[in-house]
C-alpha cells in the first residue's frame, strides 16, 4: 500500500445506479424531446457532452430512466462496450445497460475514469454470456480502487493525461501521413470518374485472384510447430495484425498449399464481414487463409504497392460496396472482386508513386514506435497507480 492511500471497493465509497429505457411504443416518449438519453455504445467517448437520442418528460416520467449529474462516471455494462468508461460533462438520463456512478467529494472524476479504465481486464474477465457479454452493479460496486488524498489524484490525473494527449497527437499525425498519401494518389492519377489512364478489371492485371480455405480448420495451440493461419479480422486496419492470429497442424497447411500459398507482396484483401480491405503482404513468413480473405497476386511487371492504393481507393470501394451479398453479414463474391475495375498508370509512374509511399511509410513507423514507447510507459504508470 502507498503512504497516505486507503483502498475501500466502490460500493462502499460512492453511490450507483442505472437507468432505463422509455417504451419505443409511445412515439410522445421521444419525439421532441430534449433530456439526452445516453446508450452504452456511447460510453467509450471519455468526456460526454451530448448524444445521439433525446428522451421528453413524459418518457423520463414513465420509465426507470433517471437524469444522472454533472461528473457522473458511467460505465457500460453490456454487449461489444462493456467495461468502456466515461465521464457526463451535462445532465443526461441512460439506458439500462449503464452504470452511473454518482459524483463523491473524496474521488476527482478523472481520477475515478482512469482507475475504472484500469480494471477494463477484470470486468471483461467477470463479464457472462456468449454474444452479448455483461457485468452487473454487484461487479462494478466489489471493485477495490485506491483513494489517495485529492491532491495526489489530481497530479496522477496530470500526469496520465499528458502521456495520453501525446499519444492521441501522434495518432493524428499517422492520419495526416494517411490524407497525404491519399492526396498523392489523386494529383498523380486523378479518380476512376476523371483520369488521363486507362481502366482495367483487376483480373487482367493479376495471375490470379483466390480465396482461402472454405472449410473450417481444426486449430492447434501448438505455436512453435503450428502453421499461421489468417482471417479477415487480421486485415481490417489496412495491415496484416500478426498480434491474434490463430495456427493450424502442418499436416493440414500441407493440403492447404496445394492450392494457394501465399508469398511477399501478394495482397490479402477482406471479402466477409468489414469488405473490401487491403493489405499488403510484406514478409516471407509462411501462413494461410481463410475464406473470408481473398488473396490477390499480380501480374508481372506490376507495382504491388500501387495496386495496394488502388485498391484502397473509395472508388474501388465504391464498386465492391455495390456488390456486396448475402444478409447481415456483408459477402464480397470473387467474381465481382475480379470485375472491379482500377486506375492502370505506365509502370514507371507506379514505381514513382511506390517511392514516396515508402517514404512516408517510414515516417510512420517512426512515429508508431514512438506511440508504443508511450502507451508502455502511459500502461506502467496506470498499472503502478490503480493494481
């Protein structure tokens, strides 16, 4: 324990409730209302000032809602957000799957917010159900947290919001590289709409385009002698995450590989779920996939880098969003992946493009290693604090 510091569990410091939600059968319960109703998938905003719906007295009056003050923590007891936490910066009423811890003169809300983010792992390991996970008041009101005097909480508070306004610059700069990028591409080659080049199908310029395994594999646990095997969840942020990834028996990727094996700069594209996704393969680690990716080689001489952006590109986008199949969950068919049209530039200009990319790639990876080497410290700092 630090000196000057008691632990209690929440429950025994503050006071917490929940809200409610006004029948959707009563149209008077929200139609000009002006009380902002707050959702649990609105939670993870850090500071709240607003949200999405508006509740009128009449459905305050005739529900369980209730208007929650002004530094009510609230945390997100429900489905994908649970364990997310924020802080009202107005007065506003909740749904059911929210938690709102009132406003205590022994905790700074801040402090409170990022002792709460802290014990996101805990709640998430207490959390029940399947598809939709939840944590009930009980959880929330047994967790134990520090309170050091006010003084101490507010130089913590200073502390952690000048590692996290660091990383969220530097987070921004990586989307100014990102807009830059972008802009390179339309001053060298214009839009699908307007360009001085030609326009072919992805087809004519790949060997092939091919989709993973469409059976589901049995995995291993066995890393050191199992196969790495992608999804389309590995590709959803423009880049391979080797972070997550699951493995498959050699046995089973020697199957696989006689009908596609995947080398450096072939491009995996998402075809299920978040669609039309690219990313670039940059490494000669040996993997396979899953038929929710799509593997797209191309043929050569032709500039992978460039193919990458083109593909990228929210006109590519456009024309595989116009494609999608299926209900609920979006499919992107091969066939429609090998019609979609692209810009096709003089192969000299592709390189040239590839060369400033690469440039301002590494600018990137600069500044992502310097993200890292914050958020390990802003991580060693929450943990040294609040476990």
């Amino acid at each position: 324990m630090k000196e000057g510091w008691t632990y209690k569990k929440l429950g025994e410091v503050c006071e917490t409730s929940s809200g409610g939600t006004p029948s959707k059968n009563h149209k008077e319960y929200y139609e000009g209302g002006t009380i902002p109703w707050l959702r649990s998938g609105e939670v993870g905003q850090g500071l709240i000032y607003s949200s999405e719906l508006f509740i009128t007295e009449l459905g305050l009056q005739n529900s369980s809602a209730k208007i929650f003050p002004i530094d009510t923590v609230v945390i997100a007891m429900y489905g994908a957000t649970v364990g997310q936490v924020g802080i009202l910066k107005r007065e506003m009423a909740t749904n059911q799957a929210i938690c709102g811890i009132l406003p205590n003169e022994s905790l700074y809300p801040l402090f409170l917010l990022y002792c709460l983010k802290s014990k996101k792992p805990l709640f998430l390991k207490d959390a029940v159900g399947g598809a939709q996970p939840n944590i009930s008041q009980n959880i929330i009101k047994n967790t134990s947290i520090p309170i050091p005097p006010l003084s101490e909480q507010e130089r913590i508070v200073s502390e952690l919001d000048l590692l996290s306004g660091i990383i969220e610059k530097k987070k921004a700069q990586l989307k100014e590289y990102d807009q830059l990028a972008q802009s390179i591409f339309y001053d060298m080659f214009g839009d699908i709409y307007c360009t001085t080049f030609s326009k072919r199908p992805l087809i004519d310029i790949c060997e092939f385009i091919k989709d993973g395994t469409h059976q589901t594999p049995i995995y291993t646990e066995d890393k050191e002698n199992g196969i790495k095997f992608l999804s389309a969840k590995d590709v959803v942020e423009g880049v391979i995450n080797w972070n997550n990834i699951k493995y498959i028996p050699i046995d089973l990727h020697k199957e696989l590989q006689k009908r596609i094996a995947p080398q450096r700069n072939d491009l995996l594209l998402c075809k299920n779920g978040t669609t039309g996704i690219c990313a670039i393969v940059e490494t000669d680690e040996i993997f396979d996939i899953y038929v929710s990716l799509a593997l797209i080689r191309p043929k050569k001489p032709f500039c992978s880098k460039y193919l990458l952006y083109a593909i990228n590109n929210p006109f590519t986008k456009e024309q595989f969003n116009k494609s999608l199949k299926g209900v609920g969950v979006p499919n992107l068919h091969l066939g429609e992946i090998k019609k979609a049209k692209i810009i096709y530039p003089p192969l000299s200009l592709q390189q040239s493009f590839a060369e400033k990319i690469e440039a301002i790639e590494r600018q990137k990876a600069l500044i992502q290693q310097s993200i890292t080497e914050v958020e390990t410290l802003f991580n060693s700092r929450m943990d040294y604090y609040f476990n």
